[in-house]
C-alpha cells in the first residue's frame, strides 16, 4: 500500500538511509546508532555534552547527544602524555579541552564493546562505548537556562519558549518535531497519490471569512491600506476551481487573530484540499485516506472512520465534536417523565447519563457536579444512585418519582444517575460536558477514534438583528432539498457540510460549495450581507462564477491537532516549533513589539496618544 511505502522511505531517511546517508564532513555516523555491530570501527561524532562523570582522575565518561540520541565517551581529562600525543601537534604536549555539559564536540575514537556489568539496557547504545577518544571543541556553552534532561522537574513553559533553542534539543521535542515531519510527508504522499496538485495561494490578500477576526497588514506602497493575512486558503481555491486545477492541496498556514486555547494558536497549519466534479462523498473518501495515511505514519491503524449526522451527535454524545473513545451517552427519558408530577421534570426534554461508579461519590462532589452545570447554563441537576450492593434506587428525588417512572429508570448497581430537564438543545449541551468531565480519558489513552459528522444545520442561530449566522462559512451549499423557501425556515436548513472530529477535538472542516451565483446571492440577503457589501467583499469570486465554474467541494483539517494526537500530547504547543505563549506572544523574539512613530508614518499610520 501507498502508505506502508510512505513511511518505509521516511523511517530509511531519518536512519540515515537516504542517498546522503548520514555521513558529513564532521562526522562519520550518529550518536544513538551505534550497536554491537560496530564494535572496533573507527568513528568520528559530532554531538551536545549530555552529561559528564568522572572516573578517577584522569578520565571521564561523557555521554554524547544528537537528534538520534546518546553514546557513552570515554574522554581522557588529564594532560596527554608523550606516547599520548596527536602527531599534528608539532611535538607540543596539548591539555586535554575542557569538555562541559552542552558543550558542542567532535569526538574520533574506536567502538569498543562496554565491559561486564557496565551495559545499560535503557540505551539503544547501552552495550558499546567510545574509547581512544580525540575530542575537538566546536563551540563552548554557557550553563543552559534549564536541564535538557527531561527526569528532572518541568520547566516553567515560558522559560523554554524564551529558549526554544534548547529546549529543542530534548527529547519530546525531537521526536514531536520528526513525528510532525513524518506527518507532512504521509499526507503529501497521500494527496499526489489521489492527483491533488500543490499549489501556493498568496499570504497578503484580502479578507477571508472564517468567523475570526483578521491580521491586517498596512502597505507601504498604498498608504492607509492593509492587505489581510489568509484565515485560510478558502477563497483562492474556489478560485483555483475555476480555473481548472481540478485537485488542489496545501498544508496552508492560517492566520486568526482569536483567543487561544490550548489547542488553538494565532497561526496555525492545516491540510487545505479542494476538488471539482466530487461530492461530499468524494472528500470524505480522499481525505479520510491522508488521515489514515498521517495515522499510519505514526504507527496507528484509523481504521474505518465511523459517520454521525449532526443530530445524532448531538442526542447521543451532546456534542458536534464527540469523544466517542467511551460510553456513557444521553439516555432520553423524554417520554418517561411526559406525564410527571415532579416539577424539575415538567420541561420539553428530559434526558439523563450513568457515571459508572458514581454512586460512592461523596454530597460534596455531587453539589459541585450541580455548580457545574449552572455554569454550563442549566437551572439545576438532579441525580439518583444505584447502590452497588443491590442496584437499589436513593437520593433526595426518589420520593418524587411515580412507581412506573423509578421502574424505567436506566443504571447499574454503583451507578450515579445525572438528570437535566430543559429545552433540548440546552439538555444536550449541559450534560455532553458533564459527561466530559467525568468520562474522558487523557489524551493519550483510549486509542484513537475518528468521526466525520455530517449535515450540519446551514446556520447555527440567529443574531441580535434577527438574521441567521453561518454555522460553516456563507459558501457552504445547502442541501438541495432544503432550498425551497429556505429564507422561512433557516434554521431547519442543513448544510452540505461536514467535520472531521478526532478523540472529541474538531480535526477539521469542509462543505460541498455554492457554485451558483443565485444561491451565493440568497445566501449572502440572509445573512445580511447586501450586494455592495458582498461585491466589495467577494466580488472576484462572484465574477469567477460567471465564467464558468465547476461543482466544487473541500475540507481543511489542522495538522498542529493531529500531531498533538499522534504524539499524545495535550497541548498543540508541543509540536511546533517555535509556537507563541497562551497570551500571544513569543518570549524569544519578543513579538509583537511596537514600531516607532517614524517608521508607522511610512504607511500612513499615527499611534493614538495613550488611553487615560
Ligand atoms: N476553509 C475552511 C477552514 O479553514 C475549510 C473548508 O471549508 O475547506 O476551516
């Protein structure tokens, strides 16, 4: 398969199988590679000063690193003697260098196999060590701002951003950054297999639409104007539709001037395809195939990537984003409670989930749950336990509740049952946190669950002016079925759009595009956007529609996330690398900075004096 292929070559490169193999002007082989089959060969290192011990007076082990890992040196520290001494030295008796913790070094000596008892099994070069080692300083190092060895206690994260260089070197780093590369090479190799064309689209242009807000650019040349940075490719490859490309790919970068979280940067990287004469069907085919070939590329298998529409996702998991690595879905007890007498349950909907073993939750944990879901929006919580011992039903409701309604109660013993009762959608979404909250895994275990989730609504409620907002983008097609008197119903509308979600986080998005000129314009009256506007706004693209443009869909799915879940990480920060902190800003550059006035007169620009 393709993506078996992939990955053979990728491995082969990073083990220096490559044509280039690994061999420069400094170095014949890599620290981490060396084995028992190399013992006796002569070799030049090139490498950081891991560690240094001593081992009397005369000796010391130093443990050499690069990007592949780490070889015990035996490094002679006393001054050479004279049958020690290095023939190029014109006869002069040379002090051993001085050999200090990250210290950049070239080491030439013999691989000999390490004596009884000193091997270590943890090190893939456990069982050999340099010996008869002439060691050349390359660059000295002052004492690093932290330990690059990763035992000791985490590191503040803004002292390794200020120096990202050395936290670089670690080995988290190392094999997130080769993971994300193996990535990118996977989907590339996954793209031009399905003949997707990679084409660049400009990084200063006009707005996009994304539903963020924009980094402007002023320019220079037109004073008093800005060029917006892309939120994403999205116009230019509706455009490149038009113009025939067919199948266009981009591992884009995208820049969103939004608050971050951590999964959320302001510029951020994404797999960006678009195709002509395909339909939904066509994406999710292509796309869940650079998925499964960037999982692949990580050592997992996808497999199948399971479908919801929106809906379902919704009344099972109370999400568009399901974390379907576990169970405890919404039970709906709507028609249960239709004729209660409990007045908490006299509402529209009634749904509950069963936290297994929750029932030895303690008064306290269960008042906080309720606090929980106040602040999630709900006017209360009920909840019930199971015993463990006999399943039996307790809590402060029960009295409440008719026989029949105890009877079709759900649970098991040593359940805890956690009931919200409210309008639906509201119902959904308190107790699809909730279940968040007690159920989901970390990262990194539960394997990997992917889901496309599919019909969108086309908008996702109505703003302060009474018009509907756009749940994808306003170039989302809506479902053809669902055109006639779309403007009367918006909010029954669905969409041709559909989300790619991985392990509960929103991997990515894409819709089959509106291509036809008249629906673009009814799409754009309903959300208010009026024809000047639309024209100022998008007006090229609109003109491109009228000569001729091809039924079209895509999606975009962020590579920055998938890393993060291939390499198990909980923070998307761990894979790039040079991100910026939580608040924006780069402690090693000191972006962003302010510009003298001078220099903001050029494009027309003059600071307003300070707030008081
Ligand atoms: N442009 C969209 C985004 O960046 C994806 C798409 O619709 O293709 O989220």
């Amino acid at each position: 398969m393709a993506e078996d292929g992939i990955d053979g070559r990728d491995q082969r490169r990073e083990d220096g199988g490559g044509p280039l193999g690994s061999a420069t002007a400094l170095r014949s082989d890599r620290c981490g590679t060396l084995t028992a089959a190399d013992i006796d060969r002569q070799v030049t290192l090139c490498g950081w000063v891991a560690r240094r011990r001593e081992h009397g007076e005369k000796l010391a082990f130093v443990d050499l690193r690069d990007h592949t890992g780490v070889v015990q040196c035996v490094i002679r520290t006393g001054p050479w003697t004279v049958d020690q001494r290095d023939d190029s030295d014109d006869g002069q008796f040379s002090e051993a260098p001085d050999v200090r913790t990250e210290f950049v070094i070239r080491v030439a000596g013999t691989v000999r196999r390490r004596r009884q008892g000193t091997t270590n099994p943890d090190l893939a070069t456990g069982e050999v060590e340099i010996v008869d080692c002439t060691v050349e300083v390359l660059s000295t190092a002052e004492t690093s701002p932290f330990p690059i060895d990763e035992r000791g206690p985490a590191t503040d994260e803004t002292l390794r951003l200020k120096h990202r260089y050395v936290d670089l070197r670690r080995d988290r780093m190392q094999r997130n950054l080769r993971l994300r590369a193996r990535v990118n090479s996977a989907i590339r190799g996954a793209m031009a297999d399905q003949g997707f064309l990679e084409v660049e689209t400009p990084m200063l242009m006009a707005s996009t639409p994304e539903g963020a807000r924009d980094f402007l650019v002023p320019s220079r040349l037109r004073p008093g104007s800005f060029y917006a940075l892309p939120q994403s490719p999205q116009l230019f490859k509706q455009l490149s539709m038009v113009g025939g490309i067919d199948r266009y790919y981009q591992i884009a970068r995208c820049m969103r001037d939004e608050d971050l979280r951590a999964d959320r940067q302001l510029e951020f990287t994404q797999l960006d395809a678009e195709m002509s004469f395909g339909s939904q069907e066509d994406v999710l085919q292509a796309i869940g195939y650079a998925v499964r070939a960037a999982a692949s590329a990580a050592g997992h298998d996808l497999g199948e990537i399971e479908r919801l529409t929106w809906q379902q996702a919704q009344e099972r998991f109370g999400s568009d984003k399901p974390d379907v690595r576990f169970g405890m879905e919404l039970i709906e007890l709507t028609p249960l409670f239709a004729a209660t007498g409990f007045n908490a349950f006299k509402a529209p909907s009634v749904k509950a989930i069963a936290v297994a073993g929750g029932a030895s939750l303690g008064r306290g944990r269960t008042d906080a749950l309720t606090d929980l879901a106040k602040s999630f929006g709900a006017k209360g919580l009920a909840w019930l336990k199971r015993s463990a011992a006999d399943g039996a039903l307790e809590g402060p409701i029960l009295k409440f509740l008719s026989e029949e309604e105890r009877v079709g109660l759900p649970g098991e013993a040593g359940d805890l049952l956690l009931f919200v009762a409210d309008e639906r959608p509201l119902v959904n979404k308190v107790l699809g946190l909730l279940r968040l909250e007690l159920g989901r895994p970390p990262v990194n275990e539960g394997g990997l669950h992917a889901v496309w989730v599919v019909d969108f609504p086309l908008f996702d409620g109505i703003d302060d002016a009474g018009r509907p907002m756009s749940a994808h983008h306003p170039f989302t097609m809506p479902h053809e079925a669902d055109l006639d008197g779309m403007e009367d119903h918006p909010l029954k509308v669905h969409s041709q759009a559909y989300d790619l979600v991985l392990n509960g986080w929103e991997l990515g998005s894409g819709s089959v595009r509106i291509h036809r000129r008249d629906i673009q314009q009814r799409v754009f009256r309903m959300l208010g956007i009026g024809l000047a506007e639309a024209e100022q706004k998008f007006g090229f693209l609109l003109d491109a529609f009228r000569y001729g443009a091809p039924p079209h869909a895509g999606f975009a799915f962020g590579i920055d996330r998938l890393v993060a879940l291939l390499a198990g990480e909980e923070n998307i920060r761990e894979v790039i690398a040079f991100p910026k902190t939580q608040s924006g800003t780069d402690p090693l550059t000191g972006a962003p900075a302010p510009v003298a006035a001078r220099d903001l007169e050029l494009y027309g620009l003059r600071p307003l004096p300070p707030p008081t």
